[in-house]
C-alpha cells in the first residue's frame, strides 16, 4: 500500500512537472491570479498581526495589574455620555497621598501627567517635541522605567521639585551626540535640569515614542504646567499586591475615591477605573472584523485565479485526451487519473502561494531594513502555514472537477476524440 501511494505521487509529480515545463508561458499566467489572491489576503493578516503585535506590546510594558483612575473610560460612550466625561474632576496629586494612606491592596501608588511639544535645548542644540512625563516618586514602581544608565528620582528630589530629568535615547542622542549626557545640564522651559539618568532605547514603535520622552519630578512639573488640564492627561495609577486581584482592588479604590469625593450613595462615579483588559476586549473584535474584510476582499482576486487555474486544467485534459486513454486503456485506475490532474493543479497553486509568501517577505525585509517607520513587519509563520493550506484548498478546490471528468473518461472513447 506504501509503495502504490510512494508511487501515485511519483508518477503524478513526473507528469506535473512535464505539463508545466512544457507549457511555460500558460503556467505563469496561471499562477498570476493564485499569486495575487493569496498576496493580498495573507498581506493584509500579516499586517494586522505587526499591529496587534507592536500594540500588545505596548501593553504589556505598561502592566497587567495596574489600575488608572481618570475622568474618562477608555470604553468610551456616545456623544452625551462623552459630555458627561468632560465635566468629571481630573485626577490630581493630592489625591495620591489620600489613596497611598487608605488603600490596603495596593502594592505602590503613583501620579503622573504629560505634555507635549516642549523643546530642550543644550549648548547650541535643541530637540523640538519632545514628550514631557512629570512622575511621583513611585512611578517607576506601577510604570515600566527602564533606566540604561544613571538612575531614577529620589523622594527628596521630588519633594523639593528639584530640576532632575531622565532623558529618552533618541533625546539624548540628538542633544550630546558623543558627550556623555550623565550630569549635564539642558535647559527645558527656560528652566535649568540636570541629566540624572538616561531611559534603555525601545526602539521602533507606532503606539508610542518612549526614545523622545523625557521625566522630570511631577512637583517640578507643576511649576510651568495646569497638571490639572484635560491636555496633560493626569493619571492615578495603582498596583495590586500579589495576592490581590484587579476586581478586589477596583472595588476597594471605588470605594475610597467615592469618599475621597465625598459622593452620595445615590451619586453615580465622578471618575473612570481603567485596566488593560478593557483595551484588549476592545480591539480583539476590531481585528477580527478587520481580519475578515481583508480576507473578502483577497478572496475576490483569489476566486478569479481559481477559475483560470480551472481553465487551465480543462485545457490540460483536452490536450492530454489520448494520453488518457491509452492508460486506461493498460488498467490505470480512476483515482490515478483522478490524482495526477488534481496534483497538478494543487502544485500549480503551491507554486504561486509560495512566489506571494516570498513577495511579502521581501516587501516586509526592505521596510523594516531600509524605512525608518514606526512599526516592525513580521510575515509570522501562522499566516505562512495559512497561505500554503489556502493554496492547496484552492488547488483542490479548482483542479477537481477538470480531473474528475478526465478520471471519467472510457478509454475507447479518450482513443477515438483524440
């Protein structure tokens, strides 16, 4: 049983390849449309993965256990909801030390806010929009802060707003160049810093620009900034205990906030209770929706391929007619007629799945290597997998009818149309 099926695929490969070498001309043309269509579906997954992929990443650095305390959901609402969200308190700073006292589940508990668009400056050199994050002390223990040299504030630094920064990597590259940036001073709001420590470059990213964000203590902040205003975003951010879950924190800092805002039973929240999975049940759906449109729109190009690979195949067996015949004719089997044309179409489909896979990569390889884009293009070895299954489901899918008749076909018959 072995040796027949080692044989069927032997025998089916040596006709394959003879059909396609001596038609040349027709099996590209062929290919072209399985090429496209597999092209742009696995192109367009491809794609949502590198953003799903940066994206998550994102997330994670930020914590899986950590709540934030803003005026708005990040679930968001309709259009009076939003209204509502807008006349909310914003977070503040005082706030923290009122949380840090009454929160029993919380691990650490930290403020920050951010600015946009500052320039600094040192020497005859300056950095324009750069990111502005004013931190509390124990922000770098519920935010990820990876220092690569130097180091964080101190409690004293911050409570005597000290003027500390902590550079990002693409900051401080553009400032100092080859000086060594540790106990400089630049200047940043016409205010004198001094360089304490310098953040691990992170690299390419589309949902953030940690290299161009620079940290100064969060009371030094509040010296030339409205912490206060909706554009600096400001933000209670607490971590949970170990042995503590998000959903018994969450109850625990609803109820403290309500009294902290002296709010009547009957009062709804004035404030917003954000964690990550709210961002991932949001956007899971979003990708998939987005998923199934790309998928639609390559089937469009991926159909017409499939009929000319069904043409193809047609031809194929009426140019072959006689050959057929004279096998039959010897005692070939139905499924060896069956399987050699069926075979022929599947790599045929193979072959312009592979050529498109080789493509993206390609594609994928000079805009990761040669752009400086804000996103890294990964062609994962899942949408690999599905390109070659698609491939082999359309070869199928078009060569079997073309070689179901063949297989069909009465030898005298075969003989005498010949």
């Amino acid at each position: 049983m072995y040796r027949k099926i080692v044989n069927l695929i032997f025998e089916s490969f040596r006709y394959t390849t003879a059909s396609l070498l001596g038609n040349k001309l027709r099996s590209v043309l062929s290919l072209v449309g399985i090429c496209l269509g597999v092209f742009s579906i696995v192109v367009v997954l491809s794609l949502i993965d590198s953003l799903k992929r940066d994206l998550y990443s994102q997330i994670d650095k930020l914590g899986k256990d950590v709540l934030y305390v803003q005026k708005m959901p990040w679930a968001g609402g309709d259009g009076n909801s939003w209204r509502k969200y807008m006349s909310r308190p914003s977070a503040t700073f005082n706030e923290l030390k009122y949380l840090q006292a009454e929160i029993n589940g919380a691990e650490a508990i930290s403020f920050f806010s951010i600015t946009n668009g500052k320039l600094i400056k040192f020497r005859n050199r300056s950095v324009e929009n750069v990111s502005l994050i004013g931190a509390s002390f124990e922000y770098d223990r519920t935010n990820t802060v990876n220092i690569d040299r130097g180091r964080y504030f101190t409690e004293e630094e911050v409570e005597r707003n000290s003027g500390v920064i902590i550079l990002g990597a693409a900051v401080a590259e553009s400032l100092f160049d080859i000086i060594d940036p540790l106990g400089q001073s630049v200047i940043l709001n016409g205010q004198r810093f001094k360089v304490i420590g310098l953040l691990e470059k992170t690299g390419k990213s589309l949902f953030s620009e940690e290299d161009d964000t620079v940290l100064i203590p969060i009371t030094k902040l509040k010296s030339f900034v409205n912490i206060r205003s909706d554009f600096t975003n400001p933000t209670l951010v607490i971590k949970a205990k170990e042995s503590v879950s998000l959903e018994e924190l969450s109850d625990e800092l609803v109820g403290v906030m309500r009294g902290l805002r002296r709010l009547k039973p009957i009062s709804e929240n004035n404030f917003a209770i954000n964690d990550l999975n709210l961002i991932n049940n949001f956007l899971g759906p979003v990708f998939v929706q987005i998923d199934i449109v790309g998928i639609i729109i390559g089937l469009f190009s991926l159909l017409v391929g499939a009929f000319g690979i069904s043409n193809i195949m047609i031809v194929s067996v009426k140019e072959r007619i006689s050959e057929i015949g004279i096998q039959k004719a010897l005692g070939a089997k139905k499924i060896f007629i069956l399987f050699q044309f069926l075979f022929e179409s599947i790599v045929l489909c193979i072959i312009g799945g592979s050529a498109s896979l080789l493509l993206i990569f390609a594609i994928f390889y000079g805009l990761n290597n040669w752009m400086d884009l804000p996103i890294v293009f990964v062609l994962g070895w899942n949408n690999i997998i599905f390109g070659l299954g698609l491939s082999v489901t359309v070869g199928v899918a078009s060569g079997f009818l073309p070689a179901r008749s063949a297989a069909r076909l009465n030898p005298v018959d075969a003989i005498r149309r010949a």
